[in-house]
C-alpha cells in the first residue's frame, strides 16, 4: 500500500467541496416545475483551436439531459457532461448497437457535483442515440447528430 494515493484521495476530497460552492453561484432558490438553472454555454458546440468540436451537456436531479439533441460535423469531438445534481448519480454512453457506427467512449460514473469529459472521433453521418444506463427507463436519453 503506497501512503501517496490516500493523501491524493484527501485532497480531492477537500477541493470538491470547493468547486460545488462555486457552481452553486447564488440563486439555489427551489422553484418547483422549472428548469434548474443552466451551465452557460451548455449545448453550444464550438471549435477549439485544435480543431476539436467541444460540446457540453448537463444533467441535474431530473433525469434528463440539456440539451437532449446536439449537432457535428465528422471530426473530432470532446464531450463534457456536468452533473449539477445534489442527490442523483448519472452516467453517460452511446445507446450499444443504436448508432450509424460505435462509439466506446463513455463516462461510466458522474457523482453530484462532478464533470467529465470524453474525447472520440466521429466519421459515419448520422443520428447516434446516447443515454444515462443507469434512468434510462426513466427517459433520461438523447441524441447526437453527425452532418454528413
Ligand atoms: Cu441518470
């Protein structure tokens, strides 16, 4: 047992509280029905420097995802998904044999409060269904459209 991951476990411990803080930014006023407020820039895909396309998703405690429904061009693609959740864990994946092609990136576990990010390339035109395994009876889906 190696005393160094239990320390980095530690400090990962003490800085997410942090960043929870950070992303709660005021107005956490309940307000039953509407939408919960929304990461800016979430849904917008735009083009790095690098050429990768970047898209961000959210999803919180009512099962779906925002934006359900995002648009690229074949290329190179870097997905963030942010979990602005308090109590639900989600997860992320491309619907299994759903797609025009494949796409084995996921994120398997998205605790409240975390995001993640996936990097994949996308070549096939086409629409790619995607889903939370974990609410997906629940309708937690979407779907990802590659331009031909
Ligand atoms: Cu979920």
């Amino acid at each position: 047992m190696r005393r160094g991951t239990s320390k980095a476990a530690a400090v990962a411990a003490t800085v997410l509280p942090i960043a929870l803080l950070a992303g709660c930014g005021g107005g956490d006023a309940p307000v039953s029905g509407a939408a919960p407020s929304t990461v800016a820039g979430v849904g917008t895909v735009t083009v790095a420097p690098d050429g990768v396309q970047e898209v961000t998703l959210q999803t919180q405690d009512d099962y779906v995802f925002t934006p359900d429904h995002f648009s690229v061009a074949p290329g190179k693609v870097r997905l963030t998904v942010v979990n602005v959740a308090t109590q639900a864990t989600h997860n992320f994946d491309f619907t299994p044999d759903a797609g025009p092609a494949p796409i084995d990136a996921s994120i398997p576990l998205l605790a409240p409060g975390e995001r993640k990010t996936i990097d994949f390339d996308v070549e096939t035109a086409g629409d790619y269904p995607f889903q939370c395994s974990f609410h997906v009876q629940l309708g937690q889906v979407g779907t990802m459209t590659v331009r031909s």
